[in-house]
C-alpha cells in the first residue's frame, strides 16, 4: 500500500466527532434563534447565535464553523454583503441564506454569491435538518482533504522550502507529481528562486534517493573544463590531464544530474548533453569506448530558453529533450505571504549559526521587507536577515538593522518616478538596475565581491550587469 493511501486510511478510519458540527446562527428575531438553536441542537450541533451581521463576523473570527445559517435582512447589514465578509474571513465555511423574503433573484443572488443553500420561512423542519447536513458534511469532507494533502506534503522532503502561498503549495504538488517518474524536469524561475532546492526535493522524492544528487554550475566554467567535468578524461587526453578522471555522469549513475544555468552551455556542449539524454552513452573526452549510464537530468536556468532558441543560442532539440515537464519558480515579490514565515526561518538558523539568543523581527522591521521587491529573491533576503542578526545587540531587530536601499534611509541610489508609459516590468527592472549598480559602487566595481555579497554566480551578475546594459567604471585605488 502507498503512503498515500496509508494517510488517506488514517483518516477515513479515524474516530468520529462527538458532534454533529458546529452551526452559527445569525438572525434578528430571538423566535426565530431559539427555535433554531433548539432544533438543531436536539440533532447534536453544536450552536452559536448571533442577533445582527456584525455579531456574526465577531463570533467567525474567534472560533470557525461548519455551517453558518444566515438571514437575508438583518437590522444592520444587508445578508448579502454580510455574506461576502464571512466568506472572505473563511473561504471555506459554509452557508445557508434564510429569509421571508424568498424570490428567484435572492436565491440566485445568493447562490452566486458562495452560499450553499436558499431556505425560506416558513421551513419544513426535516428539509432544513437535511439541508444542513449535507452542507456540514461537504465542509467536514473539505476540510478532511486540506488535512489530508498537509499530512502527505509533511512525508515530503520540504523542510528546507518554506512557503504557505498558493504558489508554492501549487510547486508542492507538482514536485510531488513528478518525482517518482523517470522524466527530465526544466526548473525555471530568476536568480535566487530556490531552483536547486527543488531540484533536491525532485530527488529525495524519488526511487533515486539513497543514489547521489550531483549539482553542477554550468555557467561557472569555461567549455573545455565543463566537458572535462562532465564527461570526465583519459590520461594524455589535454595538456594537464596526468590522470584518467571520472566525470559527473558517471558519480551520478542510478542518481540525479543538476544541470544549473544551463543556457550558458556552448552549443557544441548542448549536442553533447542531447546525445546522453537519447541514448545514455557518452565517451571520455579523448576516450574511444562508449559508457552506458542511468542519470536523471534536472535542468534549471534564470533566462528564456524559447528565445534562446530563436536567436540561435540554445539547441531546439536540446530544448524540447529538457522541456519534458517545466516547473516555474514564481519570485518572491509574488508570493509575499511568503515573507514572514522565511524571515523566522532565517533569523532561527542565523541565531543557531552565530550562537546567540533567538531573534525577533519587530512589526516595524517586518514591514519594509514585505514592501521591498527582492530582486535577488530569497537569496537577497536571507543575506539580509544575516546581516541583521550579526549587527543585533539585542533580541528584537527592527528597521534600523536593515540595509538603507530597504528604508529610504541614507540611500546613494536616486529615488525616481517612473515613466508614465511605464509596465510594472520596466519599473523592476529600472529598481534591479539601480540595486545593483549600488551593489558595485560599494565593492569598488569588484564585480567578484558584488556576486559574492548578492550571493549569486559570477556569471549571473554578469548576465544582468549586461542585460541591464550597467556601465562598469574603473576600479578607484585603494
């Protein structure tokens, strides 16, 4: 039996609520409340009632329920709008319009606006009591399958990818999907996404787990060192080659190859990356016998591939052989949610690393790192949240410990308006420009420190220094 299937029986085998549910009430007529309540608590709900619409919202907020039965005119609100609330406080609550009032257009109205059911008064009691079954056991079994996609997620080796956002849980589920399968995976998304991180929970989810995980930067080395790297050599085989040496494919055999910033790649190494992935062969370079592997190719790179292709820089065969399932990796400024909960993990690890006292972000603190725009992404704010937890006197780490850029605070880069004409794309990329520009004033136009300090490959912020078309100034003397 699967895991899956072992957590899906835990649940359904589990022991049922001493409860029927748990039922809000939300009616101005106290007649109408009691009888309610009284009905429905004889079936064995657990009952609330509320006289007016804000009292309702009140009762959501502290407590939740299975099924909310709300009336149509209320002395404060109208139901409809009271409606729209409770379903923004709880998506996933239930609800039952009830009113004297019964027409086409209510019910529609209602029904269009997320309530479950349309009860008019007078009501049969029995329909009511099937209504609200029905209703509470659809919200039980929702909820039953959020627990259930939690407790599987929990089996998954995640504990180093934090996010709670829809994109990521989106992320989750595809990782899940594809790690037992033998397809090559094309991992897509800008510098700092976390690429390598999934490719490594790909891995462990996978029938290749106890085999190795082997990443590789291509874009760090030069053709022949990468050829020589990948590949491996005989002895003789180039000038400094003393000794026969294995390459990558081979310490990955029965694993997985993590092939970074793969658009780098020459084009005569992309032919000869397309032959292991059709056949599983490849020679050492100045070898003349064929080796057979088993390697799973995760790919990842920060650029467009698509038009990579059409400009003539990347193989489109070599494409479509890595293109096999594509996961994005959204930024992080589209997934601010995630902020938080990736600054307590960071100030946890930096407090552990630098073995000082458990650091707090205060509210003040937090505020501008969930207004900046992460450029550099996740990487960008861990350095960030390092920073900070070394120049901390204290528990508590507030504005005062985060870079200027971050704060309006002493700033050397200029504040500028955007164009009118503007997309939010061109203002990204205007502010990356300027970060980054920032960056190298302060290292003395060492581009090697900036990348270090953005903690990003050389040739990544070699990449951008060029797409952004940043001017490199002399090096001042020390």
């Amino acid at each position: 039996m699967s895991e899956a299937a072992v957590i899906a029986r835990k649940f359904n085998d589990a022991e049922p609520a001493a409860i029927s549910g748990t039922v809000l009430i939300i009616d101005d007529e106290a007649g109408i409340r009691e009888s309610l309540q009284t009905l429905l608590e004889l079936e064995g709900y657990d009952v609330e009632t509320a006289a007016t619409g804000q009292q309702g919202l009140n009762r959501l907020s502290q407590r939740t329920f299975d099924l909310i039965l709300l009336d149509l005119a209320l002395p404060d609100r109208n139901g409809l709008d009271i409606l729209a609330e409770l379903r923004a406080q709880d998506p996933g609550v239930s609800v039952i319009m009830i009113t004297a009032y019964g027409t086409v257009e209510n019910a529609v109205r209602a029904m269009q606006s997320g309530a479950a059911n349309f009860v008019q008064k007078p009501w049969d009691n029995e329909k009511l009591l099937a209504d609200v079954r029905a209703a509470v056991a659809r919200h039980r079994a929702e909820e039953e399958n959020v627990q259930l996609k939690r407790a599987l997620k929990q089996r998954y080796n995640f504990e180093h990818i934090i996010g709670k956002s829809e994109p990521m849980l989106k992320i989750f589920d595809l990782v899940a999907q594809v790690a037992p399968s033998r397809s090559t995976v094309l991992l897509q998304g800008e510098s700092g996404t976390g690429k390598e991180l999934i490719a490594k929970a790909i891995h462990l989810n996978s029938q290749r787990r106890d085999r190795p995980f082997v990443p590789v930067n291509t874009g760090s080395m030069p053709p022949d060192l990468l050829e020589s790297t990948l590949f491996g050599h005989v002895k003789g085989a180039f000038t400094s080659a003393i000794a026969s040496k294995k390459g990558l494919f081979e310490v990955a055999d029965k694993g997985t190859l993590f092939l970074d910033e793969i658009g780098t790649m020459s084009l005569d190494t992309q032919s000869k990356i397309l032959r292991v992935l059709q056949d599983r062969k490849f020679m050492h370079l100045g070898g003349i016998h064929e080796l057979q592997v088993d390697v799973r190719i995760i790919a990842a790179t920060n650029v467009d591939l698509r038009q990579m292709v059409r400009e003539g820089k990347f193989r489109e065969d070599l494409f479509y052989r890595l293109n096999v399932i594509t996961i994005d990796l959204p930024p992080l400024r589209q997934r601010k949610e995630d902020i938080p909960l990736l600054v307590e993990h960071f100030l946890h690890k930096y407090s552990q690393e630098n073995e000082r006292d458990a650091r707090h972000i205060t509210p003040e603190g937090l505020r501008p790192l969930v207004a900046y725009s992460w450029p550099g992404n996740v990487r960008e704010l861990e350095n960030v949240v390092e920073r900070a937890v070394v120049l901390s006197s204290g528990i508590e780490i507030g504005s005062e410990l985060l870079p200027d850029h971050m704060v309006g605070r002493g700033s050397t880069m200029p504040v500028m308006e955007p164009r009118p004409d503007a997309s939010l794309f061109d203002i990204l990329e205007d502010c990356e420009r300027r970060i980054i520009t920032d960056m190298l004033e302060k290292c003395n136009w060492n581009q090697t420190e900036a990348a270090e300090r953005f903690r990003v490959p050389l040739s990544t912020l070699n990449q951008k220094i060029k797409r952004l078309n940043i001017e490199i100034k002399k090096k001042t003397r020390e």
